[in-house]
C-alpha cells in the first residue's frame, strides 16, 4: 500500500474515530462537572440536556461527533467494513480509555490493563 492508500484508509479512520473520541470526551467532562443526570421528572431531564447543550465546547463537540461519519466514510470506500469497523472501535478504546484515566479520575483495574493488550494484538491482527 502507498502512503496516499494508506493515508485514504487508515488516515481516514483515524480522524473520523479521533472526531469522535474528542467530541465524547468533551460531552462527558462537562457532564462530570455538571453533575450527574438526575431523572425525577421528564421536565429535570429536558433542563438538564437544555443546560448541556448551551455550553459552546459541547456544541462544538456534538458538531465534530455528527462530522466523524465523513473521514470514516472515505475509509470504508477504501477498505474492507470487517476490518474498518473492528479497527474504529478498537481505536477509541485505545484513545479513550487512558484520557478517562488521566482526566476523568476513572480507574484503570487490571482488567482494563488486559484489554488494551488484547486491543494491540487485534489491531496488529487486522492490518496484517
């Protein structure tokens, strides 16, 4: 594969899972801070969402998360779907978990610790 096949394909599922790891990421950070959802009511789930979305970093947010689908599009046309998608969501596992650890206080268990590992195998697997 050359570089311009390459950088179509994996270049491109890259971005789109990175769009999509970064536009979460915000999402849940400012969630953190806000607090969790409370559901008394219908209405105190509406004012929280309605209370979400006016903070400009998770617009900003939601608006890279619905892009995502565009950079993950110019992959798929270049590469195998059972490849692409396994990959995709390997990838942001990859990404997500150790920010969720380092920014969001999340715990890293040992199990996490063995999932990534078999992430890595997996993803040497399918480019192979």
């Amino acid at each position: 594969m050359n570089i311009k096949g390459f950088v179509l394909s994996w270049g491109m599922l890259l971005l789109g899972v990175l769009m999509n790891v970064f536009g979460i990421y915000v999402i849940k950070m400012k969630m953190n801070s806000m607090g969790g959802l409370q559901i008394n009511s219908f209405m105190s789930a509406i004012t929280y969402f309605f209370a979400l979305i006016k903070i400009p970093l998770v617009l900003v947010g939601a608006v890279v998360i619905l892009t995502a689908p565009l950079p993950y599009a110019v992959a798929l046309s270049r590469m195998n779907l059972s490849v692409a998608y396994p990959a995709s969501v390997a990838l942001s596992c990859l990404i997500l978990l150790p920010l969720s650890v380092m920014f969001l206080g999340e715990p890293l268990l040992w199990g996490k610790s063995v999932a990534i590992g078999l992430l890595v195998v997996s993803l040497y697997l399918l480019y192979k």
